[in-house]
C-alpha cells in the first residue's frame, strides 16, 4: 500500500506507513476515519502529495485519535455484577485487561431469579460436541471452532479435547490438527491441552468398554513421545491402566515429564493401583464406568481406587453412566476436594437420536446417553457438564459451591491450570453468568479472558 504522507504548516511529516505497529494495536478503528475526512483532503492526485490547507482537520484528526484510545482503555474494563457463587452474596467484578481487578461486594440482596457469578467450567474429558469429532481424521481448525463455541453456550470455557485408543497414524494425525488451536487467536485459550484415554489400557471385555481391542496396546514411552511431539507437548493428560506389562514405569516417566496420570479402563487389584499411585498416578477416569459388568464383591478395581486419598475420582454424573446412589456413594468418600466433574461428551451429544457408526461400529445415541449395544456397555454421554454440575446437587444436596468446585477449581489443579478455576483477584477473568432453573444450569452469559463470547440476550 503506497505511503500516505500529512504535511501541516510547521513543515513536519507524519507518514503512515503501517498504521498497526505505527500505533501499537490501539488505533486500528482509524480506517473509518477515511470517511470523515474524505471531503476534506486528497492526499493524491495525478502522484502528487497536496498539502493540507485546513488545521481544523488537525484537530478532528487527533480529536478521533484521542477518543478511540479512551474508548479502548474504557473496553479493557469492565463490571460484572451478580451473586458470587462462593457465599451467595452480591458482588461486582471488575475485570482490567482480562484479569479480575477487585471484587466489590454490593449491598443489594438477592432475588429469587438472581444471576449468579462462577468461574468458567473445566472439561477435562470431552470426545466431541454437536457433530465434530475430535478423533475425525478430517478435523479442521474450523470444526474446533463451532465445537468451541458450542461448548461456551454450555457455560464450559476450558476443555482438554479427548481421543481414544486407536492406531498410532491415526493418533498422530489426530493431534497434529488439534495441536493448531493451541495457539489460536480465537479459541486458543479455552484449549490449554489434550487428554488422551488409552490406548495403554486393559484389553479384556467390559473393563476396554467402546474402545476397539485390536488396537489396544502395551505402554511404550518412545511412541508416546511420537504422539506427544505431534500435539506440540500439548498432552497433559493420560489415561492407563496399571496391571498391564510396563506400566508402572511408564508412569513413572509421566510424572518425571509434568504429565498427569489418571487409572482407567482397568482391572487393577489392589497392590498394582498402589504402585501406580506410589509411581505418581492421581487421579481415576470415569469412576464407576470402563469396568465389566460382573466383577467381584470384595476384590475389584473400585474400593482401592475410593480407599486412597491420593487419587481424585473424576466421575460421570449425567444420570446414566452413574446410579444416583453410586454418586452419592462416591461424594461421600471422595468429597468435594477429591471429586472432578466430567462429561465424556461424545460429538454425538447435541445431534438427533438414533443409530450411528463411530470408531468402526455401531452405536445408538439415546435422548441422554450413547450406547454400545454390541458388548452392552455405554460408549459415551451425550449431556455437557452443565448438566453435570446440576445433576450432583440434585444427586447429593451439595452446594453450589462444591459443585463449581468439583467443575473447576479442582480440574484446573489438576493439570496445572493456576490462572483459572477460582474468583479471586489477579485471576484470568474465564466466568459464566447463569440461572439455577428448576435444579438445571441455565448459562445466560460466558467471559472468556474478559471477553463475552455467548450472551443468551
């Protein structure tokens, strides 16, 4: 673009060759200004630069300049106001340059139909959403995107997309197009890393649930390594089973690198879930799910896994995967220090009921759940984990605040997610405005980074 050049009375020149670096970023809404001022000057005619012959245009000029600058300084802060989630009380936010700034508590009451305040949801485990798979081999940046934004309706603004057993090409590939929304400028910041569930789990029926036996396989670090250099180090979390060959010095290596390690699709006795927690495993996936039908009283996977503090159970409370009793059973044991919220959403969630091939097989996707009906187990949900979240309430008549706890604060420690998961200042401002409508979350508004990426209005 060919240089433009304002020459004023005094003889000094101000040539706006790259008005973005020219003005650091603050000034990009100038280019309208063209508008104004298109009456007023011609900076070119037949190649040759006119000089300026109205000083008032001067002061137009820096007029606009000046508001644009105020008018971005007031953007980059902001108030949120409602009822804190934390003690129910009415609190104003004030959010500078995507950071929570203050909390001002305000002297309001709240109503019956208050909107409430909390951090943003964390989804530590999602397969898809509304049609986008993030195992397709034809992924796009595009599809994490609409899956992206579909999920901030849903009040979640973190996720670890999720991929299954399958063969190490496709695993690899897989990653390598997630590994692109890392750095993101529009969702890069909801997607911190990647979970990957398998495919160093149990073989046996029952205990692998949906996933495909023929490409279960024993830990091997250096083709770990191959997956992990495809996701750009994004794999942040890892889920094995602790009796299979070499397994706990895989863990071992995982913890030595910052990746944490989570028990699932097991059938572990006692003394292996042990070693694997001595080796660095903390938390369990799905609890209560990934496990055969008929297993032994005394001596299952289960009871170990519940017996040590050391392990956070991450659970499925969509009301299918779980029995109301068994998620109480497990809140009671685990707590809400030591209970993480998931969805295990699969990309069918959101989609019509009915038959259709995942993974090279058939399932049935149900209004609530989705089935595997060939081995009879359940190969996925098909609630986000708002739904979740109102769920454990109703289930155990814990608090709110225990239940944006186990959505958030705890699964942002987990993986090391310390900017977010909690209101405090100095905090990334990730929050959602929200409803509690007939024991279900309702989002009205989602903030991501201080930035309203969903308003219900």
């Amino acid at each position: 673009m060919r240089s433009r050049i304002i020459k004023n009375r005094c003889g000094k020149i101000l040539e706006l060759r790259n008005c973005r670096k020219f003005f650091q970023n603050e000034l990009l809404l100038l280019f309208p200004v063209c508008f104004v001022i298109n009456n007023e000057l011609s900076l070119y005619k037949k190649g040759k630069i006119l000089i300026m012959g109205k000083i008032k245009f001067i002061y137009k000029v820096l007029f606009i300049v000046v508001f644009i600058i105020q008018a971005n300084h007031i953007n980059a802060q902001q108030k949120v106001e409602g009822i804190l989630y934390l003690d129910n009380e009415p609190v104003s936010l004030k959010i500078v340059d995507g950071r929570i700034a203050e909390i001002e508590r305000l002297s309001s009451k709240p109503t019956a139909s208050a909107v409430y305040i909390a951090p943003g949801l964390i989804d530590i485990q999602i397969n898809g959403y509304m049609g986008i798979d993030f195992a397709s081999q034809d992924l796009t940046i595009e599809g994490l995107r609409e899956a992206t934004k579909a999920l901030w309706k849903e009040g979640v603004t973190t996720f670890l997309p999720t991929l299954i057993t399958a063969d190490q090409e496709s695993l690899k590939n897989s990653f390598s197009i997630l590994s692109e929304s890392l750095d993101d400028e529009e969702i890069g910041m909801s997607i911190p890393g990647f979970h990957l569930e398998g495919p160093y789990i149990s073989p046996v029926k029952g205990f692998r649930g949906a996933h495909l036996e023929k490409y279960i396989r024993q830990p091997d670090w250096n083709e770990f390594m191959e997956l992990q250099k495809a996701a750009n180090n994004g794999i942040k979390l890892i889920t094995v089973a602790p009796e299979v060959e070499g397994a706990i010095p895989f863990i071992q290596e995982c913890s030595k690198n910052g990746i944490v390690v989570s028990l699932g699709h097991h059938n572990g006795n006692t003394e292996q879930i042990k070693q694997a927690t001595d080796a660095g495993a903390s938390m369990s996936t799905h609890l209560g799910n990934g496990c055969a039908n008929m297993i032994n009283r005394h001596n299952n996977p289960l009871w170990p896994q519940l017996a040590d503090d050391r392990i956070s159970a991450s659970i499925i409370a969509d009301g299918f995967h779980l029995t109301r009793e068994e998620v109480q059973c497990f809140y009671k044991i685990k707590g809400s220090n030591r209970t993480i919220l998931v969805s295990d959403a699969l990309d069918l969630a959101g989609l019509e009921p009915g038959e259709y091939i995942r993974w090279e097989r058939k399932v049935l996707l149900t209004p609530d759940v989705v089935k595997f009906p060939a081995e009879n187990v359940l190969a996925g949900a098909a609630s986000p984990l708002s739904t979740c979240v109102g769920n454990i309430m109703k289930f155990t008549q814990c608090t709110l605040l225990d239940a944006i706890q186990m959505a958030s604060t705890n699964p942002a420690q987990l993986i090391g997610l310390d900017n977010i998961g909690e209101i405090s200042p100095g905090k990334r401002a990730d929050l959602i405005l929200f409803t509690m409508e007939e024991g279900k979350m309702v989002i009205q508004k989602t903030i991501v980074a201080g930035k309203v990426v969903y308003s219900k209005q």
